[in-house]
C-alpha cells in the first residue's frame, strides 16, 4: 500500500467531485453523487488491503492516521455542507448570516467538548498513534463514540480525526460567508498584481511546493495549495489532476519549465553578483558553506 497509490486515489476524487460540483446539479443531486464516489473511493482501498500485510507498525498508522482521515473527512464535510445548506432559511443576508453563525458554534463546540484530542490532532502528536490508530483496541484512552462508515472498521479516532478535519474547514467557510456581511464598508486592500503567466505554471509551482514539502510540514494537500494560490493570485484554473496530465504532456521540453526558469534566472543573478562584486562574494560564500 504506497503513498503513491492513495494520492493517486485521493486526487483522482478530488478531480471527480470537482467535476460534480460543475455540474450544477441540485443540492440532493450533488450531495448522493458526491458521497457515492467518496464510498467507492474508500472501497477501492478496502479492496486492496485484504491480502495487503503491513510490514511496519508506521506504514499501518500512516494510513489510518494520515490518510484515511482525509478520505472520511471528506464525506463527513459533504454531509455536513448538505445540512447546513439544505436547513437555510428565506430572507435576507441577515437572515441567513445568522444562519451560519449559529452552525458555526455547533460545530466549535464539539470542537471544544473534545478539546484533548483535538489538541493531540492540532499539534501533530505521535506518543499514542500505536494505540489510536492500529487495530480498534483504543477505548481505554476513553474516546468519545464513533459510528462505522457503511461497515468499513477503521480505528475510532480514524473517524475523529476525519470529524475534526470537516469542521474545521466547514468553519472556516461559513465564517467566508459571514465576514462580507461584517466588512460591508471597510477598505480592502489589493496589491495590484496580475498573474499573467501560463495557468499550468500555478499547477507547476502547486505540486514543486507539495512535494517539496514546504506547507504544514510536508502534511499538505496538493488541492489546498492550488486553491491557496488561485485565491492569493485571483485567478480560477481549474482541475488540479488536469493540470498535472499538462505537466507531463510536456513531453517535448522539461516538465518543469518555469521552476527551471527560475533557478537559471536565480543562479545568473549570484553569478553577476559574484562577478562584478567580489567583496560581497566572499562574504555570502561563508554562510553557504555553513548551510
């Protein structure tokens, strides 16, 4: 069971339930296509660890831990966004800001209500990850009850985790559609800047910055950072799986062009500054060398 093998599942739903959010279809519509491939998904994965034998107690914790959460954590955020959406009442932005405001609580107060764990989640704790997450034999560290999704076993905090990934983000979404109404009037500042380079450069840079590991200590999405970029650069791209297959139809030149670009761009730089002020140059081959 490789890394490689469950990214490849993950993005490819990622892709499809991008798909069916273009789709425009209604709010039912969307939710059961949705949590149907977010389930076959999950059984993909079921299907290839029967005759699958973990090897090292890591490789079983990384999967329950790591990437099993995110899988779960996705279908519980589609369930939860139906509800919250499906229960908004009529009326006007007041109305339905108050809406979400008081999803909002709901949600940080189950937040609160299991506050140890959710502090052993936030801060990347690892000293009871062989009891939390191997096998269901945790309950005596007293987790709170968790329901099994349509039959698969998985450790119970495998669910809680994925619960606490959902609603934070839910949260942070809800409080999106709040603040406008908070901010209505206040100055809002914008930096004057237009991407206008190729819209696979982003995808270029997205996967350079995930697989270098640079976000959340390797921990990451790829997803999150692309729409982390689309947000800071105002620009819509689309498909992050899509943009990948350009990456590597780039058969022709380097799949990496514009980080290519850079570091000859970067290096010609320290070259020039090098060359033409030697003085400087010994002083910054010290710390270099020290690196």
């Amino acid at each position: 069971m490789t890394n490689q093998f469950l990214n490849e599942c993950f993005q490819e739903l990622l892709t499809q339930l991008e798909e069916t959010k273009a789709a425009k279809l209604n709010p039912l519509q969307q939710v059961t296509t949705s949590l149907r491939l977010i389930k076959t998904a999950i059984s993909r994965i079921r299907e290839a660890l029967q005759d699958y034998t973990f090897n090292e107690e890591l490789t079983e914790i990384r999967l329950n831990k790591y990437w099993m959460v995110r899988f779960y954590a996705l279908f519980i955020y589609q369930t939860e966004c139906f509800r919250v959406m499906d229960s908004l009442p009529k009326g006007g932005v007041k109305v339905k800001c108050k809406h979400y405001q008081k999803h909002q609580k709901a949600l940080q107060r189950h937040l609160q209500d299991y506050s140890i764990w959710f502090g052993y989640y936030k801060n990347e704790l690892e000293i009871f990850d062989g009891a939390l997450f191997r096998g269901r034999g945790a309950d005596v560290l007293f987790l709170p009850e968790s329901p099994d999704f349509f039959g698969h076993e998985l450790p119970h905090c495998s669910y809680i985790f994925a619960r606490f990934m959902a609603y934070e983000k839910l949260i942070e979404e809800l409080e999106l559609k709040v603040n406008p109404v908070k901010a209505d009037g206040a100055k809002v500042y914008t930096h004057g800047l237009t991407w206008t380079g190729n819209k696979v450069n982003i995808a270029e840079l997205a996967y350079g910055l995930y697989y270098a590991g640079q976000f959340n200590h390797g921990n990451a999405d790829v997803s999150d950072i692309y729409r982390w970029l689309e947000e800071s650069l105002g620009i819509s791209v689309g498909s992050v799986h899509r943009k990948f297959v350009d990456l590597r139809r780039r058969n022709t030149d380097s799949p990496t062009k514009l980080l290519d670009k850079m570091r000859e761009a970067i290096h010609q730089r320290i070259d020039e500054d090098l060359r033409y002020k030697p003085n400087r140059g010994i002083k910054l081959a010290k710390p270099m060398d020290e690196d």
